[in-house]
C-alpha cells in the first residue's frame, strides 16, 4: 500500500492551480465579480471550495488573481501599444486589441475589466475599487507615452495628453460594451477606425 494517493484533503487528484485560474478568469470575465457566485467559481475550477480558500485565498482575491492573468494574458495588448513607434500607431494598436480582445473566440463577449466592475452594492466595492486602479494605471500610461510623443515633435506641443488618454480609454470601453452587447467584430473595427480619424495630426 506504500503507493497510495498523497494528495492533501480538500484537492481533487490533477488539480492544476494555472488551469485553474483561467477558467475562475473566463467566469469573472463572463459574469462580473457579483455575479460570479463561489459555486460557479468553483465548479468551473473543478475544485472545492477548500481547494479553492487554500490555493487562492477568498473571492475578493481570486479576482485580484484573475485580473492580473487578464491584464498579462487578453489584455497584454494595452501594454504592448505603448511600445509603437508613433502616437497614432500607439493608438491605432490600443484601439485594435480593444476590439479583439472583446470579440475574441472562445472567450466572453466584452472586457473583464469592464463587466467586472458593473456590479452593484457594498460587497462589489472591492472589486469596483480593483478595476478603477487598473484602468486609472492604463490611462496614465497612454497619458505619459503622448507626453513624450508631444516631446518628441509626434504630437502638436499644445496637445492635451490627458484627455487624449482618457478619450482613448473611453472609446475602448465603449467597444467593450457593445461588444458584449453582441455587436460584432467588423462593426467595432469600423468605430475604432472613425475615432481615429480625429487624431490630431503631427
């Protein structure tokens, strides 16, 4: 009997943390964090709640860990845009993962970061309150990059970066939430195509 199971109480043989993660990810992403309920959390885990406290603390945590492997993994595109060599192709390209991103196969319609904080009352405030940091971080970002494009000539000085940021932020959103309204992806190319056209030239 010396090759019995050794595998703590509380974990399903094969549990698979990383595995995991993405499928708490995708029902966060799919439902929000108040919408999200344990035992829909944990049955798409395939594991017990126990499994799930031990491995991943408690919801408000496990959200924290899926939006981080969001903003690494779906969203990775937000950080990448910054990378572009020009304002235009760092909007251009924030504008195109939106889209998607949101209208990816096989993921849910929309953005996390979006559906998640879409939740109502006291017990969503910590998710809510996870989210507005994320995208106050993102919109800080675009904001920084379009200071130094404004710097490097790629801008008009007069620029107002800051509101170009959140004017990027707020047309990506926009797109978010069509898209989980089921618009599709052709449709939300041609939006982000348009709000480009009033880019400011150089």
């Amino acid at each position: 009997m010396g090759s019995a199971e050794k595998t703590p109480m509380g974990r399903p043989r094969g549990f698979d943390a990383d595995e995991a993660l993405e499928r708490a990810m995708l029902v966060f992403w799919e439902q929000g964090y108040e919408g999200a309920s344990l035992t829909d959390l944990t049955g798409a885990m395939g594991i017990t709640r126990t499994s799930m406290y031990a491995a991943f603390g408690n919801k408000e945590e496990l959200f924290r860990k899926a939006m981080q492997r969001y903003a690494e993994g779906p969203a990775a595109y937000a950080v990448r845009a910054l990378e572009e060599p020009t304002a235009r192709q760092v909007a251009t390209a924030f504008l195109t993962g939106s889209v998607r991103t949101t209208t990816r196969p096989g993921c849910p319609a929309g953005c996390l970061a979006v559906q998640g904080s879409l939740a109502a009352g006291d017990l969503g405030r910590p998710a809510r309150d996870t989210l507005v940091a994320w995208r106050d971080e993102a919109r800080s970002r675009l904001s920084d990059r379009f200071r130094q494009a404004v710097d490097d000539g790629d801008l008009p000085p007069e620029t107002d970066t800051g509101l170009l940021a959140r004017y990027l932020m707020t047309v990506s959103n926009g797109i978010a939430v069509q898209a989980a309204g089921g618009a599709a992806r052709e449709e939300l190319q041609q939006v982000a195509d348009a709000a480009l056209r009033n880019w400011p030239p150089a």
